[in-house]
C-alpha cells in the first residue's frame, strides 16, 4: 500500500511542477497562499503587476501579499475566500459578489502606482482529495484604463446633458424676448421661472433679477454664500441676475458664461423695447 502511494505521489510530481509553469502563463497576475496564509505561488504577472519578485515573496505570510496594493498588511480579498465573511473588509470594494464559493470585486488601491489603480480581483478556495481547504487563489487584472475611459465617457455625458439643458433655457428665453405682446414685466418673471433648469443640481437653485427698480424672484429665493451674479448697463438702467445654489456648490464656467449671455440677450432687446416705450 505504501509503495503505492509514494508511486503515485511521484507521478503528480511532475503535474505539479507542470501547474507552476502554467500559472506563469497566465495573462492576468496570479498568486496563491496556503491555509495558514503563506505564499506559495506568485506568477510572473504577479511580478510586473507589483514589481515584487516571487524569490521575495514566497513562503511569507502575515499578509505580505497586501503591501504592493494598500501600503499595509491587512486581509483582502483572497482571505475572505478563505475566512467566510469580513463585513468590514467587503464594504472597503467598489464592487462585491459571490458566486457560487467564488468571490469577485473591484477595488481602487491607492499605492499600486502613481494615482493609484482600480483593480478586478476573483478569488476562490482551494480543497483537498478529501474537500477540505488548504488555501486560496486569486486573480488580479488592473483595469485602470478601462475605468478611466469610462468615468470619461459619463463626464462627457453628463457635460453634454448640461449643454441641452442650457440650450433649453436659451430657447426659452429667445422665445419671451421674441414674443412683442409680452411686457418687460412677463419677460423677467419667464426668465427667472427657466434660469434654475439650466443649472446643475435645478432643485438647489434659486434667483433674483432687479431691473428699474424692481426685484423679481424665484419663490424659494434666498441668499446665500455659494452665489454667481451679472451686471450689466441697458441706457441709464442697471440691470443684475443673481443666482444662488441652496448648498455648498462651485460654479462651472459654463454656468458662468450662461448668465453672461442671458444678460446679452436682455440687454439687446430692452434697449430696444426701452427706445419703443419712450
């Protein structure tokens, strides 16, 4: 019976030796720790993903896998296949899931390189002849450029949905200024009513527009300390747009260059409306 089994312990000898060359082959960085958490397998992905060598690294434990990534020791992912549930540990990834004894995340490291990395991370237990866990295994692919393009993607998108919405309220607006049965009066209180719509965050916005002496405002207009204003000459009358936001808020030069072109655009037509009244 013995010789039997030191027999076949030399035919998986090879095999092993084989699964080592395999993990080097892989494309995406690949390690794996023993149940006790020492690292016995670090491919050469591994290696340029962390410049961390595998003659350094292997047979280490106390989480000196973690250090490339978070500049401490502390459990992640490949633990948690191994330890259950970490509920403080699960919280720190983007992105979480299990599936079927399989763990995969998406993570943001800070000190992976310069302005950190976003990576995906799969992990999983491994078992032995008899189903009990020995270790774990994870794989790791830095997706840094693919999350990148794609917060570009939604930046663009949410530029360009910041542009139709002031479109709209230049629209709008030509609309009142066009219409010559609309008195100076109507025109103001129409403009106030669209100039929140064109801004970010319209729920937050408030207005105020004096002109001849009168003061028009938003029904929720209140003063505040995060507040853009325009000014501007039409003959001998001033007239000032003021906009506030209801919370912390920077403005965006495209806001800015907004209300400037509102005022452009009443100043054109109430010169001339002022010339026709008089």
């Amino acid at each position: 019976m013995k010789d039997k089994i030191e027999s076949k312990q030399n035919e998986l000898e090879p095999l092993k030796y084989s699964m080592y060359e395999i993990l080097d082959f892989l494309p995406d960085a690949t390690f794996i720790i023993d149940k006790k958490g020492k690292i016995i397998a670090w491919n050469r992905a591994m290696e340029e993903l962390t410049g961390l060598f595998a003659k350094d690294v292997i047979g280490k434990d106390n989480y000196e896998y973690s250090i490339p990534f978070y500049g401490e020791r502390r459990p992640i992912l490949i633990d948690l296949a191994i330890g259950g549930s970490l509920k403080e540990i699960e919280k720190k990834y983007l992105a979480f899931e299990r599936r079927n004894g399989t763990l995969v995340s998406e993570v943001f490291v800070p000190h992976l390189k310069s302005g950190g990395a976003y990576l995906w991370a799969k992990a999983r237990p491994l078992y032995d002849i008899k189903g009990i866990i020995v270790g774990a295994i994870e794989t790791i692919r830095d997706i840094t450029e693919k999350k990148r393009a794609e917060q570009k993607i939604r930046a663009s998108k949410k530029k360009l949905k910041e542009r139709v919405k002031e479109l709209d309220c230049l629209y709008g607006i030509i609309k009142l200024l066009s219409n010559p049965n609309l008195s100076i009066d109507e025109i103001l209180k129409g403009i106030l009513e669209l100039i929140p719509s064109a801004c970010e965050n319209p729920d937050s916005i408030c207005a105020r527009i004096i002109f001849e002496g009168k003061e028009y405002k938003t029904c929720n207009y209140s003063e505040t300390p995060w507040k853009m204003s325009n000014k501007t000459m039409i003959k001998d009358k001033e007239l000032i747009i003021d906009i506030h936001s209801l919370e912390e808020k920077t403005y965006l030069k495209e806001e800015l260059d907004l209300i400037e072109e509102i005022n452009k655009q009443l100043k054109a037509i109430f010169e001339f409306k002022l010339i026709w009244l008089s």
